[in-house]
C-alpha cells in the first residue's frame, strides 16, 4: 500500500484516507468488546492508537481541503460522511484522553463542514458541552447505563436542568 500511495494525486490520498478512517471506525465498532459493553472506559482505551490514528487522518483530509479553498470563508458541503462522524465518535467517547479529545472537538470546530445533515460546528458544541458536564461532575455514564439499562440516566435530568439554572 505504501508503494501505490506515493503515486497517488491529492484526491486518491484524501480518498484513501477515508477509507482508513471507515476501517477504523469498523473495527472499533465490531469488535466484540466494544460490543459488550459500549460505555465502559476501561475498554474504550484500549482503542488510544485507533482514536489518535483518525484524528490524524481527519487532520490530513481537512487541511488537505483547506488548501482547494484558500482564501474562502464559506462551508465545505458534501453528501459523502467523511470525517465529522468519526471525528464526533472520538470527541465523545475518547474521554480518558483529554487532550486527543480536545483536538478531535477542535478539528471539529474549525473544519467548518457539512456532511449531509452532519454540522461540523454544531457538533463541536454538542461534543464540547458534553465534556464539560463528564468533567465537571465526573459523570461515570458506565456505571449509570448499568444501572438501568436502556434508559437515560436519571442525574442527567438533574444535571441539564441545573445547567439551564431550572
């Protein structure tokens, strides 16, 4: 593969790229223990090397779009479902690792993209929110999932309303 991909223009690089992302994302999601249990920390960091791997290749693809819109302000829209799910996938489940998940929720922010229904920015605020409130109530979601399986939590409620100062 390393022999082919030196012969590829830009768009194969980006196109490959995503593909390598996709068969991370795969892997991840199919994996048995993954599958067990999907909210468990413990077994989601096993997968540092496969979150920091797509980030990084979300940061090649984007900077490498960034450099066809040089000089522009506007969205990058496409239909295809490139980077901004697995980018989110890391940014809310990545989140022993703080700093890849800060970088995964910055990428996020400033790849101002549309994916289909996918908002680059949106998300960003979604996924920074979201480890606002894990932090500052180190939140241990696996534990409550536990719980009761199948239905939400019953602190976030409390959580959301304090935030919104009900």
């Amino acid at each position: 593969m390393e022999q082919s991909e030196d012969k590829l223009d830009v768009r194969g690089r980006r196109a490959a790229d995503v593909m390598r992302i996709c068969h991370l994302v795969a892997s991840i999601a199919l994996n048995s223990d993954y599958q067990k249990d999907i909210n468990n920390d413990e077994i989601l960091n096993n997968y540092l090397k496969e979150f920091s791997e797509i980030v990084r290749l979300a940061t090649s693809i984007v900077d490498s779009s960034a450099d066809e819109s040089l000089g522009s302000d506007a969205l990058r829209f496409t239909l295809d479902s490139c980077v901004l799910g697995p980018l989110y996938f890391v940014a809310m489940r990545c989140r022993q690792h703080k700093i890849l998940r800060r970088k995964a929720i910055s990428l996020l922010r400033l790849s101002r993209r549309l994916e289909g229904l996918w908002d680059s920015c949106l998300l960003a605020e979604i996924a920074e929110r979201v480890m606002e409130i894990e932090e500052t109530h180190e939140v241990n979601y696996s534990i409550m999932w536990h719980l009761r399986p199948g239905v939400v939590p019953q602190l976030l409620p409390e959580l959301i309303a304090s935030e919104l100062g009900l």
